[in-house]
C-alpha cells in the first residue's frame, strides 16, 4: 500500500509517494511541490501502476523519455491533454486549449514542447500585442498554455521542469497598483437595456447577467432545473466550473418576472433544457454582439464584453455597501482575496455609510 508522505518546506509543502516492496525496501516517488489534489492524483496513478506490477519511476522515464523524442510536438501534448480533459472539463473549456495551442503552432510551428522556451513565449506575445490584441487577450493565452505545461509537469510528469513558469503576463489599466475593474454606471446600464430593446432575446440575457453576475458560460449552461421559482434562487456552476462548487443567487423582483416570462413562451420546459438555448448555440457571435454594441451605447467602456456585466453586478453591490463575504458568496470566489479587486470602490461610499448609524 502506497501513502503520501509530505515534507514542510518555508512557504509550501512538498510531496513524495512512498511504498514497501518488499516489505523491508522502501521505494519513494518524487512528486514535489504542488497542490494536495495534484499529490492524491500522482498517488492514484502510482497505486494502479504497482496494482498492475509495474515500477512507477521506470514508467515516468519512459514517459519522459517519449516527450523528448522529435515525432512528440505540441499538437500531441494537446491531444494527450484533451483526451485526459474529457470526463473533467467543460467542452467549452477543452476548446479554448485547442484554440490557443493552435493559434501558437500558426505563428511558430508544431515544434517539441521541449523547444518551446522563455525566449519563445515572450516573442509570441509580443507579436500578438504588435498585431493590436489587447493585454487581457494575451494574457487569458499565456495563462493557458501555462497551464497546459503545468498538466505536463505536474499531472502526468511528460516534463521534469515547466519551460516558461516565470514569463509575466502583459499589463493592463492600473490605478494606484490596483487592476482597473471596467464597469457600467446606472445611467450605462438604462442605455444599454434600451440599445437592445428591440432584440427581447438579447435584452433577457443582458438582464441575467446585470442582476446575477453569472459567469459568460454559466448563463449559457443554465437549465430549468436550475431556476427554483419556489425558493427564489438561481443555482450557478457545477462540479467541472471554475471554482469546482455550485452556488446560488436570490432572485430579485425583476429577474424573477423576467424568468416567468421566458418559461412561458418556452416551447421546452424540460429541467435539462437551456434558459437561453439560442445563446448556448451560438456563444461566439454573442461576444461579437457585445462588442458591436461599444459603438450603438454612448460612454460605454471601449473594453466592454459580457464580463463587464458580472463587474457590474460586484462594483453595484459593493457601492450599496454589501460586505466582501457576502459579494464574493454571490460572485462564486472561494475566498474574499478575489472579490478584494472591487474594494477601491468602497472609500467613496464610506460616508454614506456613517450616515445609516441609528445613533
């Protein structure tokens, strides 16, 4: 039997496996540092190779062994990863690698993910930022395929060490060292409902995502069995979401009439049924949707997207004096730290809060 055994080092834990076989021999298996769900990870992997009689470590050198040969490029790591992603991850997500690994084999070729350095990544982006893309675009590519190398290094060891870790993301907007959170203003939001009156479809979900902050997919993954008109609440998220959790959203006066609305003039009312069907079909031309509407709503953000709506919903709370705790619940942060990139909006309503004390 295979046990993990951790290690304290001065800021972060590291892990090995370890087993007796013979019952007199120990044999260990570096997995270092990394999160605890990655450890018990490594820790299955390496109880089924010993169930099958197999040495882990001689099994991770033929791996790594294979990575480094010239026929293993980036489109088989890719493929590795989206046939480990499938039962884990949302297609949609699964797509975005594809898309990113694709568009950097365009621009530098299917070279061995070995190939791929510092020096190449940075050239990369720094293309992407000469061709007009913005910071938050580079930056959500440079994530991935970070990601992408640390599945490699971290889940399935096809690298010993990630090639690019320490490569900085691009900058974007800062004010007094804080990120600069885009938001629709009262009079923003009145002008974009009015923008898209004339579209009922558009105009509902715009509507969803002012009043729940729903993330961009999880508006389009919503079903009826999500809505509970008895309760009140809009269940959000699922197992394979961002944070891995569901969480739910009261439903306001407004929102719920709107939800009425749209279940009564749905032909399909089954609980796996979309809310928004026609957005979860085409959730591309959605976001160019957005982005057309920069230029029909007067004083709109230049960034604007359906992510500055769910800003919107945060910074409005925030603005009426809701707590952290309470916004980030809402939002579907695990912890306050993220929710904290709205506190800069808090100081100007300070005030108005020492105005509300009873005494």
């Amino acid at each position: 039997m295979a046990f993990l055994e951790k290690r304290k080092l001065k800021n972060r834990d590291s892990y090995r496996i370890v087993w007796y076989n013979p019952p007199s021999i120990r044999h260990t298996y570096k997995v270092g540092c990394v999160p605890k769900r990655i450890a018990d990870q490594q820790l299955v992997r390496v109880e089924s190779l010993l169930a099958e009689g197999k040495d882990p470590n001689a099994e991770r050198a033929k791996r790594q062994s294979s990575f480094l040969l010239s026929s293993f490029l980036l489109s088989s790591l890719v493929n590795a990863f989206v046939e480990w992603a499938g039962p884990r991850l949302r297609p949609r997500t699964i797509e975005m690698y594809q898309s990113v690994v694709s568009s950097l084999i365009r621009q530098m070729g299917d070279l061995p993910p070995g190939d791929l350095t510092a020096e190449r990544v940075e050239a990369y982006l720094s293309e992407m930022a000469a061709r007009g893309l913005s910071a938050t675009y580079i930056n959500i590519h440079l994530r991935t395929l970070k990601a992408l190398f640390r599945w490699a290094v971290e889940v399935t060891a096809l690298l010993k060490i990630h090639p690019f870790t320490r490569v900085k993301p691009h900058a974007t907007g800062v004010e007094n060292g804080r990120s600069r959170i885009s938001f629709l203003t009262s009079e923003q939001v009145a002008a974009l409902f009015k923008a898209v009156s004339d579209e009922p479809d558009l105009l509902n979900l715009i509507q969803f995502y002012v009043w729940t902050g729903a993330r961009r997919n999880e508006a389009f993954e919503l079903t009826w069995g999500d809505v509970d008109f008895m309760g009140e609440l809009v269940w959000l998220g699922d197992a394979r979401s961002k944070t891995k959790r569901r969480r739910s959203v009261p439903m306001s006066a407004r929102l719920r009439t709107m939800l009425v609305k749209i279940w009564a003039e749905s032909a399909a009312k089954d609980g796996k049924d979309h809310v928004f069907a026609w957005a979860s079909r085409q959730p591309n031309a959605l976001s160019h949707r957005m982005i057309r509407l920069r230029k029909r709503v007067p004083g709109i953000p230049d960034d604007f997207s359906l992510h500055v709506l769910r800003h919107t919903f945060a910074s409005h709370l925030i603005m009426s004096a809701v707590d952290l705790t309470t916004v980030a619940s809402m939002l579907g942060h695990s912890t306050t730290k993220t929710t904290e990139i709205y506190s800069h909006l808090l100081p100007d309503h300070r005030k108005a809060a020492i105005a509300n004390l009873p005494f």
